[in-house]
C-alpha cells in the first residue's frame, strides 16, 4: 500500500473516532433528563405557576476535544501537501486551521434551543429558570415543580 492511501485511511479514521468521541461528550439538560450523578438524591420541591416562557439558545461546550481532533485531522491532511519545508509549513497550517475549525464544530454540534421560565412560587418568590428543550411543551398559567437539588433547578410537571 502506498503511504498517501495510508494516510487517507488515517484521516478518514480519526474524522470518524473525533465525531463518536464528540458525540458520547454530549449530555442533555433537558428537565426530564437525569444524570446518574443525579440519581439516589433528595431534591427539594417547590410549586410554583409558569408566568413566562422565552425561546433561548444553549451555546454548545467549548472543550479542547473539538480542537485536538481537529488539529491531528488538518495537521495530517497539510502532511499531505508538497515536501521538506513546505510540507512542515503546510502540516502546521493544516492543524491550525484544523483545530480552530473543529473547535468550532464542536461548539455547533453540541448547541441546543431551550426555553427560559420564569416561574411564580406560592411562597411568593419568582425565578427564572433556563433548561434543554427536552419535549415537555410547558405553557403559561400551568402548574409546575421546581425541583433543586445543590443550587440546580429544573421545571417539571
């Protein structure tokens, strides 16, 4: 085999490792979503009627995976590129651009729409409450939980 199909095959490969690696980094916030950490806990329940619903926009996680991955990938396809000092020139190209590139992939994979509440408690107090759209449809005037456990909230039926 030649060494620019190696190297294709190497590409192809971590591309495809970066992104299931990627996507077993993404969790739900959603407030019918429980971590396992989450589990086995007492939550404290407050009740409460939803006042306001806002659209929202959860910007996506900002880790080096994104970056990491992104730099091997473009550092390997600018070794790809010429020979002696303009292929060193072009791999560290490759992997500058690669790892700003995935960096940015990771944040709009990972980013999510949500909804702000802003909930009436009957003790009076009102707060706001940002989660994951995870499918509830909740809708102004209806009566929910607040569940907080160590200064998380979620809003639940």
């Amino acid at each position: 085999m030649s060494n620019k199909f190696l190297a294709w095959c190497a590409k192809r490969v971590l591309v495809i490792v970066a992104a299931v690696w990627l996507a077993g980094c993404v969790s739900s916030n959603a407030g019918n979503v429980y971590s396992r950490d989450e589990t086995k806990r007492a939550f404290e329940v407050k009740m409460g009627v939803i006042e306001h619903i806002r659209p929202v926009q959860i910007e996506g996680t900002k880790s080096h995976i994104g970056t990491a991955a992104g730099a091997v990938v473009g550092g390997l396809a600018g070794r790809g590129v010429g020979g002696g000092t303009g292929r060193d020139v072009a791999t560290a190209a490759g992997a500058i651009v690669g790892g700003l590139a995935g960096a940015g992939a990771e944040e709009l994979a990972t980013r999510r729409s949500g909804f702000e509440y802003v909930v009436k408690l009957d003790n009076g107090q009102t707060l706001a409450v940002v989660q994951e759209d995870g499918g509830e449809q909740f809708g102004a005037g209806e009566r929910v939980r607040v569940l907080e456990n160590g200064g998380a909230l979620r809003v639940a039926r």
